[in-house]
C-alpha cells in the first residue's frame, strides 16, 4: 500500500475525479483505519512511499499482476499522468525480490485493477484502459485462462470498479457495465453470479476486498454487506470516501502480492 503524502485529485482521466475534491488530512485518516483494519486481520501490510507528480500513485492495485510466485508483470498505463508511478513500484518490486516482466511497446494494462483471478482463470476489464490485444499478450506469461470482458460504460472503467470475485462460486458483477457477449461468457461460466444494482457500484461495492473469510466492503453498502453474511462471510465497513473521489476504493488502494 501507498501512504498518500501528496494524494490530490489534480487531473480527470476518468468521470469520478474533481480536481482539488480531495481533503487530504482525511484522506491519510482513511487510509491509516484501512492499513490497521488489514493488519487486525492477520494481513501483513508493506508500504511504499508516495512520491510527488503522481497522486495516483496511493492507488496500489494497478501497477501490476502476480504471474507467479514471484514474478510480477509490470503495468504499463494508457494515460501519460500515471506513467512515472511504474517507476517507482518497479524499483520497490526490485528491491523486495520479484522478477519484473514488462509489456512490449504500445500495450496497455492497469495491474490489480482490471483483472480478477477466479479459479483457473484471470478475467481482464478491456475497452477503457487494457489493450484489446493484452489477453494474447498476458496468455504467454501466466499459467492461467486469460479471459477479455469488455466494459462498456466510462464510469466502471476498471474491472474492480463492477465485478467482485468472492471465492470459487460466486462473483458479483453490474451487467450494465458489460457487452451483451460479455454478460453471457460470466453467465455460462460462473455457477452463483450474483447481479449488482447501480446504487451499489456507485456506492464501489465491487471495490471490495476478501481477507480469508472477512469482506472489507466501502461504508453505506448494507445491502451487499447482507449477500456476503447470507454467504458465510463476515463484512466489515470502511470509509475510504476521499479516495473515491479520484475514483478509487479500498480495492484500488491495495496491492495484492
Ligand atoms: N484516478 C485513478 C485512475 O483513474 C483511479 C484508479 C483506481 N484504481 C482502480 N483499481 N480502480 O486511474
């Protein structure tokens, strides 16, 4: 995770984000509640320093993916604004031991954020930030079923902003976020598909996080909060609002090694 020093939203590559929104004394608050909530879980938290010129950089999900045990593959961002963050996380996946792989030339893809690992397959958010071509590109470096699901609606622009993986039955997704073709590849794969409704992902249920059989789900979202009981999950709220405003949440703002 990315303790946010300079965190601000200072431009908008994606509707959530108003320049200047952001309170950054409570956003640091948010943050601190949400590393102790991790900790208290039996997480263990490594945190990486914020540096300036990148206030996306606290947004810990997107710089890479797991292609093995120790093997990272490097994101490469679609928006000139984030590109120097993978600089910086490069050089911290270096020092903490990870083989680095990096994309060819031209090839976009945001890390944690627009791919879900459920079973034997890594499901890819494509149509806003991704590659159409990356699923060809990632099938080469990870031992996994790469899966393209195109999104389709510039507020849900990033898979874990409409699709949550809880475990091996069930995900939760906003069809409204996807193709009709995409709807029906989730339909005919995922034995308990579970349907967000628009308040819910507006309120960034999707955006929450699985810590062994806790949910650590945004604040207000009761409702989601009851599916993950009735499931045998034990949710817990908090309040990451400040991050939302750049169009994050506690999702976005963990990288999961
Ligand atoms: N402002 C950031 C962007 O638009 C937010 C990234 C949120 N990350 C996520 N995994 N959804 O790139």
């Amino acid at each position: 995770m990315c303790r946010p020093t300079y965190y601000q939203v200072e431009y908008q590559i994606n509707p959530w984000m108003k320049v200047g929104s952001v309170d950054q004394t409570i956003a640091l608050q948010q943050w601190q509640k949400l590393v102790r909530l991790y900790q208290s879980l039996g997480a263990k938290v490594d945190i990486i320093d914020q540096q300036p010129g990148s206030p996306d950089m606290v947004f810990a999900a997107d710089q890479a993916i797991v292609c093995g045990k120790s093997r990272l593959l490097l994101s490469s961002f679609r928006y000139q604004e984030r590109r120097a963050e993978t600089v910086y996380y490069q050089a911290w996946y270096a020092q903490h031991g990870y083989d680095i792989i990096t994309l060819p030339p031209d090839i976009y893809l945001e890390g944690g954020g627009e791919t879900q690992t459920w079973r034997n397959y890594l499901f890819i958010g494509t149509g806003f930030r991704a590659s159409k071509s990356i699923a060809r590109v990632i099938q080469q470096l990870i031992d996994k079923e790469v899966m393209s699901l195109e999104l389709v609606d510039d507020r849900f622009y990033h898979l874990d902003t409409c699709l949550f993986v809880l475990d091996d039955q069930t995900v939760f997704y906003y069809p409204p976020a996807f193709s009709k073709n995409s709807v029906t590849t989730l339909k005919q794969l995922v034995p308990q598909l579970i349907e967000f409704n628009l308040e819910d992902v507006l309120q960034f249920a999707p955006n929450s996080v699985v810590v062994d059989s806790t949910v650590v789900i945004q604040t207000g979202n009761e409702a989601f909060a009851n599916a993950v009981l009735g499931l045998g999950y034990t949710p817990r709220f908090i309040d990451v609002g400040e991050f939302i405003k750049a169009g994050g949440g506690a999702h976005c703002l963990t990288g999961q090694l």
